[in-house]
C-alpha cells in the first residue's frame, strides 16, 4: 500500500511494529447501549386521539341554477346548426339591361356553375320572359359556395334550384286561394272614378265597355246616377296580396230603365258568355275552352312579359294545360303548324272573310292538316303555354278581312250560337243569389 493510502486511512487504524514487522489494527466499535431489555414491537406508533371540536353546522338553504341556464336556445340538430353558421344570402331585383348571367356574375358564381344553375332554370321556366322586377337569391352555407338559387318571377311562384352532388330544379307555386268579391255603387262622374271609391278595380269598367259594345256606351250613356253592381273573383296569397287579374263573374247596370246583366263563364253560368236585357237572353256565346277564366280581354293592355302597351288582338283563357280546345264554329283548316309567338297554332276560316285563330296550344290533335273540314265543338288540340305566353292559356282571335276583333262583341260569322233559354235563366237567377249573398256580408 502506498503512503498515500496509509495516510488517508490514519484517521481510523493506529500503527504498531513487531519484530520489524508493522501491522495495523483497527479501532473497536463502541458497544450499543441497551436502554431497556424488553422487546420492541416494529409497530408503527398509534396515532395522538384527535381532540373533541364542538361544530355549529349552519342552516341550509335551496339553490337554483335557473338564472345560468336562461341561455340562447342551442340549435338541436345539424340543419340548425348548418343554418346557423350559413353565410348571408346574395339578392338582387332584375333591373332594365340585366341579364341572369350578369346577376349571377354578380354574386360571384363561377362560369360552370353558372352554366349549370342557368340549365336548371331553363328545365322549369322560359327565360326569355324575364323582366324587371323579378328577383333572383343566392344562398349559402358555410362556405361561400353557393348551395341554391331562387328566381322570384311573380304573384309568388318561385323557380328553385338544388347544388350538391347533382343539380335539381322545382317550381315553388304559391298556396294561394280564390276569393269571391262583391261590389254595388251609384255612378257619379267617369265611370272610373266611381268604381274606384266603391273599391272595385277600374280595368271592369273597360272590360264593361267591351262586352256591352253595340248595347251601352260606357262613357256617353252613363250621365251619372245609374246603378252599377259587379261580382268578381280576386286570387289572394296567404299575406293578403292579391296576385294575378281579377276577374268579373257578373255585372249589372241600369241604363235609361233599361237592366244590362253579363255573366262571364262560371260555376253557375257555365263556359258560355251572357248577354242580358231585363232578364231576357241577348246574347250567348260559347268559348273554345270549357270551364276555362277569361284571364285577358280585347284591346291595348300592358304586355304581361315585355311590359309594354300594345294591343292585344284576342281574348285570353286560362286553363290547365291538356284542356281540350275545341272549334267555336264549322269551317275549314287553313293553317297548322308554328307561328311566332302565337307558338303552336290552328287556323280555321268560316265563310269568305271571317278567320279563328287558337295559339299558344301544347299540341295539335294528331292528323289534322290544312283543307281539312271541321264542325262546331270538333276538338283541334290542347292548351298549352308554347310561344310568348306567361302559362297555360288559350289565345283566341277572330279576324274579318284580315282585321282582328273583340271576339266577345263579335257576333257574326267564327261563332256556333246556340241559345239556351232554360240553362241562360237558371245561370242568372244563381248568379244574383251570389252576388246578394256577399254583398250583404260586404256591406
């Protein structure tokens, strides 16, 4: 060992040399010392008893969380949700010079999905019959890709189209309803006046003079207290809007002791157009469309899809498209086929100079071609909305050397008169009973 290690283990061994020997020896340990001979447990020690506390326990009160739980309602379902972090819609009225293109440019629609929402569109509605005023809607959802579309076109239809993994279009009409109205009033100053404070609409007063034509002149006969008495039907949405143009059912008017009746078709009057003077039948006529609505008369009126004045040279019937259209008179096929905005059409002439004309039809009857012969009532083909048309309506004109006439005033050559004296009173006297009914409730 060296003197290194011998010096560091100094501190615990002493030296002792023998015979030239040296030898180490360790110190003794000290012994313990035993403080009590009887065995020690390995125990842990018991814990000190805890000290007797005296505790008040204080009255308890109920707690209500009510007030931390009148939160906002949290939407209970993924549409809600979806609703409620969509993007604001895109909306604009189509004003002069716009286009849907242009509108959907607009809102930010990309070239295919413009192309695409432009194709649905056209599967439900004729875009040529935009015009201002309409609206077209862009919605969202949380992403500003659009999901859906909707094209406003008036009196609550609305054109909807779907964006997802496939394009769909639906036609949304409105849940609207028929409301029968009543009006009665003394003639004071123009005829227009007076209907417009009696609440009745003013455009009666040229369908009056229309109808009347060859028995009352509505401007010179009436010098004013002759009682005049209207029924009509007005279309009305859920808000109360009346959509569309209202129709008259029956008029009434006292001229000179003279009492002029008109019963347009009805319920009660059936599909024919009624002429009366002092209960007696002067007229009755029956249209080409059964069961069908005057929906617009002869004369200049606002165009109802480029929306200007022009002269309307026909008569209009609404109807359900596929209602039969049928000859109002023997006569012969001149013309069968396409004519411009008369759409698909049949002419048919009846003497030398008198002409009927049936536009706008969905489809011809199958074989029928100019030459061909045909008697009153023989049908020619169906309603339909081909051509410039707003919807399914029968245009109807009569022409007389080229020229067209009011058909409801025309009582010459186009027409099958075929009175019907019994049918005509009971018409009439179930018309007067409605039009008491409701303006007794009106007044």
């Amino acid at each position: 060992m060296n003197k290194i290690g011998t010096m560091g283990l100094l501190g615990l061994a002493s030296i002792m040399t023998v015979g030239g020997t040296t030898a180490w020896r360790m110190p003794m340990a000290e012994p313990p010392r035993i403080l009590s001979a009887a065995p020690t447990s390995l125990a842990a020690p018991a814990e000190p008893a805890a000290p007797k506390v005296a505790v008040a326990m204080a009255e308890t009160r109920p707690v209500t969380l009510q007030p931390y739980l009148d939160l906002p309602d949290i939407p209970s379902s993924l549409e809600a949700i979806r609703a409620a972090l969509a993007l604001p819609p895109w909306s604009k009225t189509l004003d002069p010079g716009d286009t849907l293109g242009s509108m959907l440019e607009a809102a930010g629609v990309d070239s295919p999905m413009k192309s695409a929402i432009t194709d649905a569109l056209a599967s439900e509605y004729d875009l040529r019959k935009l015009k201002p005023g309409y609206e077209l809607r862009v919605l969202y959802g949380s992403t500003p890709v659009p999901v859906s579309v909707e094209l406003a076109v008036g009196e609550g239809k609305t054109i909807e189209v779907t964006l997802g993994s496939t394009v769909s279009a639906r036609t949304i009409e409105p849940e609207a309803e028929q409301v029968a109205r009543a009006g009665a009033l003394e003639v004071e100053g123009s005829i227009y006046a007076s209907l417009d404070r009696a609440g009745v609409p003013t455009g009666f007063a040229n369908d009056l003079g229309r109808i009347l034509d060859g028995f009352v002149d509505m401007r010179r006969d009436l010098q004013g207290g002759e009682r005049l008495s209207i029924l009509w039907d007005e279309t009305m949405l859920p808000d109360g809007t009346a959509v569309g143009r209202p129709t008259m059912r029956y008029a009434a008017v006292d001229v000179e002791g003279m009492l002029y009746e008109v019963l347009w078709p009805s319920e009660d009057a059936g599909s024919r157009h009624s002429i009366y003077r002092n209960g007696a039948l002067l007229k009755d006529l029956v249209p080409p469309v059964e069961n069908a609505r005057l929906s617009s008369v002869f004369g200049p009126r606002r165009h109802p899809i480029f929306g200007d004045m022009r002269q309307h040279t026909g008569v209009d019937y609404a109807a359900m498209r596929g209602t039969p259209v049928k000859s109002t008179a023997a006569g012969r096929i001149a013309f069968v086929g396409w004519r411009g905005g008369y759409g698909k059409v049949v002419e048919i002439t009846h003497g030398n100079d008198t002409m009927t004309r049936y536009a706008h039809l969905d489809a011809i009857r199958p074989g029928l071609s100019a030459g061909d012969v045909v008697a009153a009532d023989d049908p020619i083909g169906v309603v339909g909305d081909t051509g410039t048309a707003t919807g399914p309506n029968l245009h109807f004109e009569v022409r007389i050397g080229g020229r067209p006439v009011d058909p409801i005033a025309h009582q010459g050559d186009g027409f099958d008169k075929r009175p019907d004296g019994q049918r005509a009173k009971a018409a009439l006297a179930a018309t007067r009973a409605d039009f008491a009914a409701l303006a007794e409730i009106d007044a």
